[in-house]
C-alpha cells in the first residue's frame, strides 16, 4: 500500500518491503517478541525495585542497568519493525550483561569474595536485602533474564522459510 502514511498492507513492510504474510507470526518474531518482552518486564522490574522499593543498587546492579535498559528499548523498534537481525547488535550486549550478571551471583552465593573492586563503594553487592519475592536474589534473576534473552535472539536469528 502506497501512499497512505502509517498504514501498510498485509505482507509489506513499513519501509515497503514485501514480506510474506505468515512471516509475523512465524517462530523468528515470536522468540524476539519474548526477548523484548523478558528485557522490557527486567527493566521495569528495576526501576519498581529502586524506584518504589527503595533499595538502592550496588555497582555491579547498575552495570546489569546498563546493558538492560537499551535492550529495551532497540528490541522492541525490532520486534515491532519484525527486524529479526537484530540480534546481531543485541546478543552481544545481552552476553556482557549476563557476564556481569553471572559475576554478581557468584559474589552473592559467596564463591567469590565481596572485598573485590567493583563492591567496595556504594551498597554491598551480596546484601541479604537483594531479593524479591520471598526470597529470589536478583543478581540470579538478571542473570536468568540476560541468559533467556541471547537464547530468544538466537532462537530469532532463523531465516523465514515457507
């Protein structure tokens, strides 16, 4: 459909590719549409957490944020633009986090020591107040959502085929 702006025809894309039909709802779209999803409920669960429960993030806790927020929002232009090469540019970004993420559980679990650099200012990276939900630690949590997150976007990376 030509012409119209902000409308487009069953099959073609917004940018006016042709596409077909089935290809929205094929399984590519759906494994980023729950990447989006699983990045989208992790950030609003941490800012609800800060924001509203008041605990205060440690160090490590913001650079999960870091990689976190913008998955957010460039996997939802993604999945919405039914862009599933994404995950070239969002795995990565999902793997450092989850990095991160998996260093901060182990310091929280005690397998590796608190007193290392990232942990000496600010909140204590493994304080018992680091749970939700009776009892679920959120360095794990984070690491969960980072691990299902570059599983989906591979998961995406599978070319449309009838």
């Amino acid at each position: 459909m030509t012409g119209s702006v902000g409308s487009t025809a069953a099959g073609e894309k917004p940018d006016g590719a042709e596409v077909p039909a089935e290809a929205t709802t094929s399984g590519s779209w759906l494994a980023l549409f729950a990447a989006w999803l699983i990045a989208l409920g992790s950030t609003l669960g941490a800012l609800f957490v800060g924001e509203v429960m008041g605990q205060v993030p440690c160090n490590l806790c913001w650079h999960q944020r870091a990689f976190m927020f913008p998955l957010a929002v460039i996997l939802a232009i993604a999945a919405f633009r039914g862009d599933t090469s994404i995950w070239r540019y969002a795995f990565p970004i999902a793997v450092i986090g989850g990095l991160i993420a998996g260093f901060h559980g182990l310091i929280y679990l005690g397998v590796m020591p608190e007193a290392i650099e990232p942990c000496r200012q600010g909140p204590s990276c493994a304080s018992a107040d680091m749970t939700v939900l009776s009892g679920l630690p959120l360095p794990l949590l984070s690491f969960a959502a980072f691990a299902l997150i570059a599983t989906f976007l591979l998961l995406s990376r599978r070319p449309y085929r009838p």
